[in-house]
C-alpha cells in the first residue's frame, strides 16, 4: 500500500492495480482520510460499495462506488475499529483479486 494526496487529502492506495484513462477510475484507491474538522475524521471509500456491509456507520448513499464513514469521539470504540478493519480487508481483497 502506498500514500498519495488526493482531494487535498491523505490517500492509501495500492499501486499494483492497473489504471484506466479514465478521470472517475478510481479502482486501486482503498481509502481517503478528510482530516479537516478536529472533532472527527471522515474515511472515505471510492470503492466501497463493491463490498456487501451492513453496517449502519457506512453511509453509501452516493451515485458512484463510494462510501464513508465518520470518526468521531462518541462512536470510536474497539467494535467500530474491529468494523474498519474488517471491511478494509474485504476491499484489498476484492480490489487485488
């Protein structure tokens, strides 16, 4: 996994999947950290509608691939860390196959 800048944020993304021409391919981008409010983090997931997760925290209510998920003080606990991790797992896994 590598780090880039994207939309003027940190970006961690794998560069061993091929990209397309395309401006909206975003395929290899795993996640994009907005850090610009202190009070939380919003994870960003181009791609993470491809992974089937219920989960109430991810919000996919987007046109494209994309889903989030908001960090802050009252919801970040070892269950929702547990959450992030397991559906990064998933997105490598189904971005690398």
């Amino acid at each position: 996994m590598t780090l880039k800048i994207k939309w003027n944020s940190l970006c961690f993304y794998i560069d061993k999947v091929p990209q397309t021409n395309s401006a909206k391919d975003y395929l290899s981008d795993i996640v994009v950290f907005n850090l610009r409010k202190t009070e939380e983090i919003l994870m960003v997931f181009p791609n993470g509608k491809l992974i089937d997760h219920n989960s109430e925290n991810f919000n996919r209510n987007f046109k494209d691939n994309r889903s989030t998920y908001l960090i802050t003080k009252e919801n970040y606990n070892t269950e929702s860390r547990m959450e992030i991790v397991e559906f990064i797992e998933k997105l490598i896994k189904k971005i690398t196959d």
